[in-house]
C-alpha cells in the first residue's frame, strides 16, 4: 500500500512540474513512515450508557435482510401499477374528451 501511495505522490509530483505548478519532489520523500495498525475500540458499555440504549432501540427495530427485500420489492410493484393506473386513466380521459367533441 505504501508503495502504490508513494507512486501516486511522484505522478502528482511529476504533473505538477510538467505543468509548472511545483518543483519536484525526491521519491524519498514521498514514502510516508509505517503506520501502526487501528487498535480495537474499547467496550460500548464502558464507554457510554447512551450508546448502549442507542444499540438497544436500533436492534428493536432491526428488520432481516431477506424481509426488508421482500418489502422494496412489493412497495416498488405498488408504486408501478398505480403510476400505470394513472398513466391508463389519463389516455382513457384524453380519449373520451376527444371524441366526445
């Protein structure tokens, strides 16, 4: 990863000098230091009380995957038929006020 960064930062470098935007930068200069991996974050309930009342109120509402696709999918066919509804009422009035007269 520090490698792909490094070669980034001498592209940018080099499109700067091309463009005569900046003056070159050595590629050792662009190889940042290593960085330490993310240490795990410390328990929710040691940190704050709200915190856990807020992961018990999300895990009540908390639906399954598979039901909330089974939801979309009906929800969407809903909003389809009646826009098609509406779509075929409004061809059915342009037709009759149009040969009604």
């Amino acid at each position: 990863m520090q490698e792909h960064l490094a070669w980034l930062d001498r592209e940018i470098a080099s499109t700067l000098v091309a463009s005569g935007g900046g003056a070159p930068v050595s590629p050792a200069a662009t190889i940042a230091a290593p960085v330490a991996p993310p240490r795990p974050a410390p328990a929710l309930a040691a940190k704050d009380p709200a915190a856990i009342s807020a992961e018990a109120i999300m895990a009540q509402y908390q639906q399954e995957a598979d039901s909330l696709h089974g939801s979309v999918k009906r929800g969407c066919l809903i909003y389809f038929f009646l826009a098609l509804g509406l779509v075929a009422l409004g061809v059915a009035a342009l037709y009759f006020f149009r040969h009604r007269a």
